[in-house]
C-alpha cells in the first residue's frame, strides 16, 4: 500500500456528513438587538436558523485550498493522524464558542424582551391618562344625547358592562343625612376660602378676545328661495336652532323668514322670536351676512308646503348633520319650490367639519346678534343690581346682558350704591322633565317611580316606549356613570366641599324644582343667603312673565352669566352650557365656570356612609379642579359652550 493518501477521498469516505463537519459560518444572534456579521455570507444567512446551509462542501473547499497551500504535498499516515487531531480540535473550540455565543445571546434577549415589555407598558399608561383626561368630554356627549327625546344607543347595546357596573357599584340606600352634618360642622368653622375658588387660570384664559364680529366676505343676495324655521324645545334649544337656520340660509344662499317657536306641552310657552330677542337688531345686525324678512311673500303664502314636499322634520335630517347634507338634500327642494320649511330643527347642523367663515357666523349670531327685548333688560339689570347688593360699578357683562339699562338702574330710588357684593350662581337642574328623562331614582321610592313613569308616558312617548320593550340599565348603573343630574343635596355637599362659606350669597336658577320647598332644605340651612328670581323681584315686576316659561329662563340667563361664580349641576343642560360659553367669550378670564364631573362624584358619594369629611373635600375639589384648566374648542364639539377656536375668538400671546 502507498504511503500516500488522498485526503479528500478519504474524508468523503469515512466522514460523511459527520455532524461536526455541518458547522454554519451564520452568527448565532438574531434580530436588532445585536451586532451583524460584516462578511457577505453572514449576512445573507440571517433570516432563519432552518435556513442555515450547510457548510461541509464550503469547508471542503477550504480543506483544498490549504492542501494548495501546502505545495500539494502527499500525506503520510502520521501526517494525516497530526491533522486530524489538529481538524478535532478546530471542530471542539468552534463548539465551545458557539455555546458561549448562545449564553450571550440567551443573555442579551432576556435584556431584549425586559425593554419591550417596559415600552409596552409605558404605551399603554399614556393612553390610560389620555382616557381620563377625555372621560369628561365621553360624559358630556352622553348626557347631550340624554338632553333630546331619545335614548343612547350604547344603553342597549352594552348590556354586559352595564351588568358588572351595576354589580360592583350600587348607590348605598338612604339620604345624605351624616355628611350634611358634617359639611354643618366644616362651616360653622368659617375656615378661609381656598385662592382659585372665585378665580380661573387668568393669564391662561385672558389670552383669548372676542372677535366673531369680524366680517370677510361680501353679503349673500338670498337668491335661491326662503328658509323657514319652526324651532322645538325651551328657549335654549330655540337659541341653538336659530343660529344654525342662519349658517344654513348663508350655506344655501337663501333667505331667512325671521324664526318662529314651537309650543310644548313641557315649557307651555306661547311666547315668539320677537317676545324674547330684538328682531329689528337681528335683521340689522346680520345684513351684511345673509338676507333676512320678517315674512313670506305673498305669492308663496298660499302654498301647501307639505304637499309639495318643502316641510323638512327632524326625522329627515340626521343629527349634526354635515353641510353638504343639505347643498345635496335641501337645496333641490329649495331650488325647485322656493321655499323649505324646517319643523324642529334641534341640533341639526354639525360643528365639524364646516368652513371657518360659516363657523364664525354661527358665533356671530349667537354673542352679538341675540339681544333680549327691552323689557327682559330692564328687569334683568334690577335682578343683577340686587344680586350685587346696589353696587356703585355694574359687573363686567352686565353690559353685554341687559344693555343700556346697565347703567340707569344703579340709581333706584331710596337705595344707596355700596361696594359690590359677590354672589353665586347655581343651576340646580332638577325640575321634574329632567328627572324624569333621566331615568334615575331620587329616594322617592315605589310612589315616585310610578309619577316618573306617568310623565314619560305623556311627555316623552319615545323614551317611555324604549323603556318597556329594551333592556336598560337600572338607576344605580346609571348614577355610577354619571347620567344622573345632582340632587340639591349632593349640590350644597359640592359647594361646601369647594369651600365657598357660610355667608356666599348664592342665587339658584331653575323653576319648579322637583320636591318643592323640603327639597331645597338642605340648600338653606347650609347657606341662609339663598335667594331665587322670585325672592329679589315683586310680584309686581315678575307679573309680566308670569306664564312665560321662556322669558322667566331668559331672567335666569342673566343672572347665571353676569355672577362672579357659576356652577353647574347637570352640564348636558343647554343653559348652563349656553351661559358657560357665555362668561368664556366676554369675560375676560375673570369669571370662573364650575363644570362638576359627575362620574366622579358619583363614586365619592356612594361612600356618603363612611367616608371622612377631609377626604371628601380634597377628593371633590381635585376633581373640580380638573375642569378648570384652559383648552381650545374640541373638535366637533358645540361652540356656543366651547367658544375658545380660531372660529369665534382670537388667540393673543
């Protein structure tokens, strides 16, 4: 036999596919979270270890070209034993370092998957405080969806979540009896006021003017035909759907028949346009924006506008509809009769998205062109110089509210100017409509339920309809959500919890509250200088309102707008939001908004039995506080509550 052996064909031979001689040349990390190769081979091998190629062919040729290297030397027996322990040795050193590289690598992936998880958890902490942060607006929407003559839809789709609320949060039985007590006792301490309570973030807030006035835009001929408006609803949602019948008359390039109000059977009001605001300063006012008559012509008074299709209810046109819902649905109508006739008309018309100009006239109308009637001036100036104890100085929107009576009446007979006296306004929304609509339980019991009932029945046939053939959620349920107006009881507690003391003059709005007298014993006795529209005025000087639900409520407007303070109890109401965005637009930063959070305090006051007063205090007042921070108008939310956008007012640095 020769000495000499062929090396390859002996490996080929003896060493077939030997497991040690399938060693890959691709690193052993993965992914982004380590260092790659710098050959081209590495890095073409990357992607996946079950496509790892084999390397023996390749280290075959490596094994050639050292033979090369080698001068083609023949190999001896002892030479080829001397380079096979030599190969078993490269072989046990790769394996080595490959185990090190994969306790490296098992290393820095524990690191990998340790970092992932923390940013996934910081992820989804931030959404969970932009969800607290926008639980308030959540809320809002759905008490204005309670606010119309129809019920949530979500009430009866999320029967599950409702289920495990009411579960775990039932309102504990009994009246608010130990916590007024306690809120007794914490006054009667007369502690000092905290700083912010009669003050909102000024520099914040004054940063922002009025500038809805501003006009861009040549005025429109009206050339398409008339539109006419019959507004629904109490002289709040009639204020809203006027506003909105001039954005549509200007969008529509149409002109507007001065609107008419429709009689409900819930504010028995027989009053119109002209009974409540000045008709002449509307029309004048807005002129250079759109064209308004008083009436129609005679050539089309005669028509029978339901016949011939131009009568538009609410059932044809969708909530916040968009404008080019009515550029692609009214304006045939219009083009093709002359004239459309709105019956309704509430919260038809979006506030996003709609063009910047049609924006501003929709503020317009609402802070410049609406002025009360002479007579809601001269006795809303009386209401206000009382509230403000004769003051020598009418208060800052006292002018924009009752006009050139700001001044006249400060001078009333046998009566003195002293140094102004600040007062509170609070709406205490709790007549009987909205308890009803509310569907909340108020501690009346069986008896109450069956009164609440009746009254759906007759004035909300709808919702008492929904009532009967859904599943809604049960009173409790309700309450923890937020979904319930406050009682007078959980008010006065929110006001003594804030601080304001003993002595606050307070002037509560609202009529008929539900309960009469006793209900508002709790108020009372905490605060003896409560009064009411009824308590400063004569029956004399309230004659003329008498019967006039709309006009009375356009007293409260006044009241609530030019107060130091204002605190709301149910902010879906339009009141109180119309006399939110109200104090926004002209007051300059000086005249605070309270806006309770009602989730919130539901779930305060549903430990009434046990929780201790301190913490009750600090407790209500963080969750006031988080209201009264200064931001720009939501998108698609009302600018008559949120005036702050480029639209209606302008930003100054």
């Amino acid at each position: 036999m020769s000495s000499s052996i062929d090396l390859s064909k002996l490996l080929q031979k003896d060493y077939p596919q030997h497991p040690d001689m399938l060693v890959s040349d691709r690193p052993e990390t993965s992914g982004f979270f380590h260092s790659r190769s710098n050959s081209a081979t590495s890095i073409s091998h990357q992607s996946s270890p079950s496509q790892s190629p084999r390397l023996g062919s390749s280290r075959l040729l490596s094994n050639d070209l050292y033979l090369d290297n080698q001068h083609s030397k023949p190999f001896s027996s002892s030479n080829f034993l001397g380079f096979f322990r030599d190969h078993q040795q490269r072989q046990l050193n790769r394996v080595v370092k490959r185990k090190g590289g994969r306790e490296c690598y098992q290393r820095k992936r524990v690191k990998g998957l340790v970092a992932v998880i923390g940013l996934v958890g910081s992820f989804f902490l931030v959404i969970w405080f932009m969800l607290l942060r926008l639980q308030d607006h959540r809320i809002a929407d759905l008490q204005n969806y309670s606010s119309q003559n129809y019920y949530p839809p979500i009430l009866v789709s999320n029967k599950e979540k409702w289920r495990k609320l009411s579960k775990g949060k039932r309102l504990q039985k009994g009246t608010y009896g130990r916590m007024l007590a306690l809120a007794a006792h914490a006054l009667a301490e007369n502690k000092r006021e905290p700083k912010d309570l009669w003050q909102e973030p000024f520099a914040e807030a004054s940063a922002w003017i009025p500038c809805a006035d501003q006009r861009n835009w040549d005025p429109s001929g009206g050339n398409n035909g008339y539109i006419m408006v019959t507004a629904n609803g109490g002289i709040n949602q009639q204020r809203v759907a006027v506003c909105n019948a001039v954005v549509v008359a200007r969008l529509l390039n149409s002109t507007l028949v001065v609107p008419k109000f429709m009689y409900s059977s819930v504010w028995r009001d027989m009053s119109q346009f002209s009974d409540i605001y000045q008709e002449e300063h509307f029309i004048n006012y807005l002129t250079p924006d759109i064209r308004i008559v008083k009436e129609l012509p005679e050539d089309l008074q005669s028509l029978d506008l339901e016949a011939i299709g131009s009568v538009v209810t609410d059932v044809d046109i969708r909530k916040e509809s968009k404008p080019r819902f009515y550029l692609k649905n009214i304006l045939p109508i219009l083009l093709k009769n002359r004239v459309v006739h709105f019956i309704g008309f509430g919260n038809r018309l979006a506030f996003d998205p709609i063009p910047f100009q049609l924006q501003r006239l929709r503020c317009r109308c609402n802070f410049h062109a609406l002025q009360f009637v002479p007579k809601i001036q001269q006795t809303g100036a009386l209401l206000l110089q009382r509230l403000h104890k004769h003051a020598s100085h009418p208060g800052p929107l006292d002018h924009y509210l009752v006009g050139p009576y700001t001044k006249s009446n400060v001078k009333e007979k046998g009566v003195h100017a002293g140094k102004a006296s600040r007062y509170l306004a609070l709406h205490l929304r709790f007549e009987i409509d909205m308890v009803a609509h509310s569907l909340c339980e108020y501690g009346g019991g069986e008896e109450e339920r069956k009164v609440l009932e009746a009254y759906r029945a007759i004035h909300f046939p709808a919702l008492a309809l929904i009532e009967k053939t859904k599943r809604l959620p049960s009173p409790s349920v309700l309450r923890s959500e937020g979904l319930c107006p406050l009682t007078p009881e959980e008010a006065v507690l929110m006001l003594a919890a804030l601080g304001f003391n003993r002595k606050t003059h307070i002037f509560v709005a609202g009529a008929n509250i539900y309960g009469g007298q006793p209900r508002l014993a709790a108020l009372t006795s905490l605060y003896p200088n409560l009064v009411t529209k009824e308590k400063l005025l004569s029956a004399t000087e309230l004659e003329p309102f008498l019967n006039f639900s709309s006009q009375l409520a356009a007293l409260d407007f006044i009241a609530c707008t030019a107060a130091d303070a204002f605190a709301m109890t149910d902010s879906g109401s339009q009141l109180s939001s119309l006399v939110a965005g109200y104090r926004t637009y002209y007051g300059g930063g000086r005249m605070p908004t309270i806006r309770p959070n009602k989730r919130r305090l539901a779930a305060i006051f549903m430990k009434n039995s046990t929780i201790a007063w301190k913490v009750f205090e600090q407790r209500v007042r963080k969750a006031v506080r988080q209201t009264k921070h200064v931001f720009e108008r939501p998108v698609a939310r009302s600018v008559y509550r949120f005036p702050r956008c480029k639209e209606c007012m302008c930003f100054t640095e």
